[in-house]
C-alpha cells in the first residue's frame, strides 16, 4: 500500500477543523472522510474500511479515550489521537490504551502529515508481506525478534504488540548496549520534532517492559539510563 493513497477517517466533531483536514490531507493523495461522533464513527466503519483514524477525544457522547480503546480491542486500526493542549494525562492515557500517536490541538497540517505517514509506515511494515524487511533478528532470554515476520515470540509463541511497540523494540534491539536519548528514540519512530519536554517514549517502553520483562518494576532488558534515555541488554546485563 502506497501510503499516500491510503484512507483515512477524521473524527472531530468541530466543522473547521473537518473541513481543514480533509482539504490538506486530500491533496496529499489521501482518501479523507469525516464524522462528528463516535456513534457516527462506528456506523462508517461497520461500512467502509480505513487504514488510520485521527480521533479527537473531546466528542460528544463517549469520549475519545473509550473509543480509542474500543478500536485497539476490536480492530487495532492505527490511531492518531488529537487532543487541546495541555491535557498531557489524557495524552499519555491514550498512548497507555494503545494509540499510536497523539498530537495536540491546534496543530499545524504539516506536522500532521508527518505524523499520518509515520504510523502508516508502521502500520505497512506489520501487515505486507511484500514489504523489504531487513533479514534475521535477535534473541534475548525466551524472546525471539523476528524482523522478517515482524513478530516477538516467546518460546515460539507470537506475544502481541502494537506495531509501535515492535518498532520501539525493533530500534532497541538494533543498538544493543548503547544508550540512545529518547529524542533520538521519538526521532528514529515518527520522523517528527518534538518538545525536548516529551516523555511519551517513557509510557511506550513502560507499555513494552510490561508484555517482556520478568519483573517490569525491575527491567534486565530496557534498562533506564537517568538523565539520559534508554539501553537494551539482550543477555539481561548492564
């Protein structure tokens, strides 16, 4: 899938912000339609199938966050959560449940391009086969990083990641034992600039140490560097 000619769903319940979106992101080559609701939402995708969501989470009826985690249960349709600035807890909540990105309000139409290409670009890697894929993987304890299936297995069973939680792992593994700054980690997974104050790399590999560490609360794989960032132990030392 060429993702500029992929299909994309706004759901927003504010006229201009629709309007905007759709007219900027069309003349990328998307295929862009728009609803104001959940309800809405979900009568459009009992219909037609989409290859990203970007869901703003203050609708009316259920909120945004209930229905991000609804589409992650049930689809796991890539989503990019739009939220006003400042709500940084329902931001780190909505990456908590599964989003695979976020961008605050008001945003600029360029930034969000990026962001649009970047979980397509994930989302491409996870579910073509054809796609090229770097050959061989790593093996870290019972684990098993398959880049060509693009799968973790765990004693030969496949453990379920998002695909941005396999490409953080995926960027991990990729840099045993060096320390790599989380701006560099947010860089190497959206291609997008963020604030030197962005801590949502910290929920992902949170979400990650959950699904692969022994005891999460004292990792041997993701280790924390502080004050600097992250590094990935494969034997489980330092």
């Amino acid at each position: 899938m060429d993702s500029d000619s992929a299909k994309l769903l706004v759901v927003d319940d504010d006229p201009e912000i629709q309007e905007l979106t759709q007219a900027y992101l069309s003349q990328q080559g998307f295929t862009v339609d728009c609803v104001g609701s959940g309800e809405e939402m979900s009568a459009y995708l009992a219909e037609h199938a989409v290859d990203l969501i970007i869901l703003d989470l203050m609708l009316p009826g259920e909120h945004g966050l209930n229905l991000a985690r609804r589409l992650k249960r049930d689809d796991d349709v890539p989503i990019i959560i739009v939220s006003a600035q400042g709500d940084d807890v329902d931001r780190i909540v909505g990456l908590e449940v599964g989003a695979d990105d976020y961008i605050g309000k008001p945003f600029n139409p360029r930034e969000l391009l990026a962001r649009v290409r970047a979980v397509l670009r994930r989302a491409r890697r996870s579910g073509a086969a054809e796609e090229p894929e770097e050959p061989g993987g790593t093996r870290f304890g019972p684990f098993s990083l398959d880049l060509a299936s693009h799968q973790l297995l765990k004693d030969g069973a496949p453990v379920a990641l998002t695909s941005g939680e396999f490409d953080l792992l995926a960027i991990l593994a990729e840099h045993p034992h060096k320390v790599l700054h989380r701006d560099r980690i947010l860089d190497l997974l959206t291609g997008a600039e963020r604030s030197p104050f962005d801590r949502s790399i910290d929920v992902r590999v949170t979400r990650l140490r959950s699904k692969i560490e022994p005891d999460p609360s004292n990792p041997i794989y993701i280790k924390t560097i502080w004050g600097k960032g992250y590094m990935f132990c494969p034997d489980g030392n330092g």
